[in-house]
C-alpha cells in the first residue's frame, strides 16, 4: 500500500469552524475519510501543525523515506523562504509534492496571490475545497504507476 504524507500548515486545525465561507465546514478528519474514501489503496498519513520547524522536520522525512506529499502550506504559502528550502530537498530527491489549496489564492487578498512554494513544488492545485487534495493524491499515484 503506498503512502501518502498530507501536510497541513497553521491555523488549518482551526477547520469547521474558521471562515466556513472560505474554508467550508468540514473538519481535518473529514478531510482524512474522505481521502481514504476516494483512495482506499492509499495510506493517508495526515498531519497539521502551526510550528514551521514542525512541518520542515516532516518534510525532510518525506524525503529521505522518499514518501509523496500533499502539502498545503496555509500562511507560510507566501512568505517561508525555510520550507520552500525544504520543499526542494524532497522534489530535488525525485519525489513528487503537490501544494493545494482549499480556496483560491488569487481570488482573494492581493498578499495571497504569492506563493514562495510554487516555483520548488510539482505542481499546484488550488481553489477546490477538499477536491483540491484528492486531486493531488489522484496525481500522485499516476505518476507513481
């Protein structure tokens, strides 16, 4: 069964009950059933925190376990030059990571249409809701086929 690490940054704990008309109303657990859902061949390892060192701890273990990520970066989106660092340690190792996004950033504050992870990640997908996540395992496991 393939692994999938899925990679939550600050304050997305909060979901369900922060800006429910950005953000929706379902929780990180009904992210993680619905991923098993939609993917039942996958071990999905979801994680959140609002530590920066945190999440780059966890992304040099994806790297170096050479295990896929889903990596929604939240806040550090736009201005964490360390997890961009990060993120290119595991895409540079050939291993593939997707930045989502719940909402679309570019249709919301002008400081959210930036992202310093784009340039390092495999790809993006943005602006539908949990989709934006089974998108993403949906294309790493093609890609891993």
């Amino acid at each position: 069964m393939q692994k999938v690490l899925v990679l939550n940054g600050p304050n997305l704990g909060r979901l369900g009950s922060r800006e429910p008309d950005v953000y929706g109303g379902g929780t990180l657990a009904d992210l993680k059933e619905q991923l098993e859902a939609d993917h039942p061949s996958v071990e999905v390892d979801l994680r959140q925190t609002d530590d920066e060192g945190q999440l780059i701890g966890w992304l040099h273990e994806a790297a170096d376990a050479r295990t896929p990520v889903i990596l929604n970066p939240a806040a550090f989106t736009h201005y964490s030059y360390a997890l961009r660092d990060a993120v290119a340690i595991v895409t540079k190792a050939g291993v593939p990571l997707v930045e989502v996004h719940i909402s679309n950033p570019h249709a919301r504050e002008e400081f959210r249409h930036t992202s310093v992870i784009s340039g390092v990640a495999t790809g993006v997908i943005a602006g539908f809701g949990f989709d934006s996540y089974s998108s993403a395992l949906w294309l790493i496991r093609r890609r891993s086929n």
